[in-house]
C-alpha cells in the first residue's frame, strides 16, 4: 500500500519538498495549509494529491507528517500530535532552522504510536511562498536530522527514504549542537546584515547618493536581510538566549577591533585581515566537512543581451556542468564578473582553457 505524506504548511519549503516527493512517484501527498488559495493553488498544478483544511483529520491520515510551519506555529502542531489518537505508527518531523523548542515540545508528545525526528533543511531563498517553491531547492544541501532518544535506524531510514529524492546531504546532530551551529553561520549574519542596512540607511541623510553606491560588497552581504522579516522574528526569539550570547561576543570582537584603528596597530590589523581570510577561503575546500567544495572560476563579460547565455553555451557544449553561477559587480554598459562554481579542479582548469580559447579574460583566484 502506497504510503502517505502529509506535508502540513505549504510555503517555500514545505511546497518544494511537496513537489520533490510527490515527483518520486512513490507517496501519495497530502497538503495543510491554514490558506485556502495555497491549497487550490497546490491541487491545480498537481502539487499534492489531497488538501485539508482541518490539521487533525489530514494527520490521522499519514504515515508521515513533515510540519513546515514558523517555529512557534510548528510548536503548535506538536501540541496538537500529543492530543490525536493514532490508529497505526506516524513518523513526525519538521523543518525548522531552530531544534531546541522544537525537540523539548516533541519530548511531551506521550502516544506510542508517534516517533519524532527534528529535522532542518539548509536550503531557502529570499522569496517566499508556494509559488516560489522549487523541486530542486535541496539538491546538495545539508539536511540535519535530530532524532528524539529512543528513535531506531529503521524509523531514520524510513524518513530519509521520503526525503531521498531532495538529493540531499544528511548530516545526524544534536539538537544543541544545531541550534548552536546554524547561530553562528545562519541566524547570527542575518541579524548583522539588518544592522548593517540600518546603519545605512542612518547615514543617508548625512549622504544621499549612498543608495546609489551601496552595490559590490555591500549588496552581498546584506542580501539575506530582504528575507521575510515574520519568520526571523520567529527564529530570534525561539533561539534568543544563544543569539543574545553572540552579540555579546560581537560587541567585544567589534571592541577589540576598534582597539585596533584607534591605536594604529597596523600589524595586528593585517595579522586580523589575513586570518580571517585563510579561515573564509578554507571553508569552501575542507572536503571532510559538511560543506561541499566548490572551485571558482572568474570570467568578465560585457552587460550585453545574451553574454551569460554565451558563456553558458560554450561550457554546455563541451559537457561542463556548472555547480553554481553568480554575477558580481554588474554595471550598465561596462564589463561586469561572472562568478562559476565547479565540483572539482579539473573541471576548473578545463573551463579556463575553453573559455580564454574563446577570447574570455578568465582568473582563479589564489
């Protein structure tokens, strides 16, 4: 008997695990939404195969429940778990980048028949919503798994078999350790970004073509904070105690640093800049950790109609396939940087030969 999904919260990453799983063939989908036009929206393209509008009669339903709602509505839901009288085993999980509230309402849920396994896909984009899910939004990603004591391998196989076509990278942590973690690399940078673009913004009167300068580095660094202003909100408060212990940290890293200007101390600026580089730059090639290498490849190319459709081309033809494309410092009427992301060295060093052979100016940068 086909198994069923039930997929409780159909926004960016609920919907594009819908319609990664219900590509698979394998399940049959069932949707919650607390929106009705999501879920006339999900059935009209096919994206699950039965929408609910009341959480307890679609979870009755399931073999395995995947809540991708907020963190504090996620919270919710397991409340609502420990109140439902199951009549056959359920593999719960969720999706939420925050383990610790999660897992400690999880540890109340009392019914037998419920195993719950957190889970957190580390993958997003700066749109939300159902229309913009993507199949393919985990491809490559890691996925944390924090499985409540007691969960077997047998109930962690079965899960990772939903989510084996998300083509993702499991990685098993505690929930601790997560929380701790995705603070440091995700939720903390999110939250310097919003200062970042504040101060800014308080500079603008003093400055007003600061809009019009703020590009380069600038943009990229503070790309994340256009994400959804609600669920990091969520997010910070859900894990507040670990993000008010990093902005004390920040603050005395930021003292220090100030210590430096303030003094001149030339040589333990320079010594500050290039251990901060080594470290960055070693990121993206520890091929032990969780983090996948990439290799760059630098190519200038006009802001012209077509000129990455070009590149693109010329790399397809010759079989390259392309881990990742960015465009860096793109101005109107002059010559911008495309920034391409390969998985190894040779493919690398193949693409610099076939562009420059094809009159590209191409860097690997050092």
């Amino acid at each position: 008997m086909t198994k069923k999904v039930l997929i409780a919260g159909l926004g960016l990453i609920g919907g594009s695990l819908a319609i990664n799983i219900k590509q698979s063939g394998n399940f049959h989908l069932i949707g919650y939404d607390v929106s009705d036009q999501t879920l006339d929206y999900c059935m009209m393209n096919g994206i699950i195969d039965e929408a609910y509008h009341e959480f307890t009669e679609a979870a009755v339903q399931a073999d395995f429940i995947l809540l991708a709602a907020p963190v504090s509505k996620t919270v919710e839901l397991i409340a609502q778990i420990n109140e439902i009288k199951f009549k056959k085993p359920v593999i719960v999980s969720d999706v939420s980048s925050v383990k610790g509230s999660i897992m400690e309402a999880a540890s109340r849920i009392t019914s037998e028949q419920v195993t719950f396994i957190g889970g957190h896909p580390m993958a997003g984009s700066h749109k939300k919503g159902i229309q913009a899910a993507k199949g393919h939004l985990f491809e490559n990603a890691i996925y944390i798994l924090t499985p409540i004591h007691g969960c077997t391998t047998t109930d962690l196989d079965a899960l990772k078999q939903v989510l084996l076509t998300t083509k993702s990278k499991f990685l098993i942590l505690e929930p601790k350790e997560h929380d701790e973690m995705t603070s440091v690399i995700s939720h903390f940078p999110h939250l310097i970004a919003s200062a970042l673009v504040h101060q800014a913004k308080n500079w603008q009167p003093t400055h007003a073509y600061i809009p019009k300068l703020a590009a380069g580095g600038f943009r990229d660094i503070t790309r994340i904070a256009s994400s959804n202003p609600s669920m990091w909100q969520d997010i910070f408060f859900q894990n507040r105690q670990v993000m008010s212990n990093l902005l004390s940290d920040w603050v005395e890293e930021m003292s220090n640093l100030k210590n430096l200007l303030d003094t001149g101390d030339k040589f333990s600026m320079y010594q500050y800049l290039e251990q901060a580089r080594e470290y960055r730059d070693g990121l993206d090639s520890q091929k032990k950790g969780a983090i996948p290498a990439f290799y760059d490849l630098y190519v200038d190319i006009a802001d012209q109609p077509g000129a990455l459709l070009r590149v693109i081309e010329v790399l397809a033809n010759k079989d390259i396939s392309i881990n990742n494309i960015e465009i860096l410092e793109i101005r109107e009427g002059i010559t911008g940087v495309l920034r391409l992301s390969f998985s190894d060295k040779k493919v690398q060093s193949e693409s610099k030969t076939i562009l420059t052979d094809h009159g590209y100016e191409t860097m690997i940068a050092d």
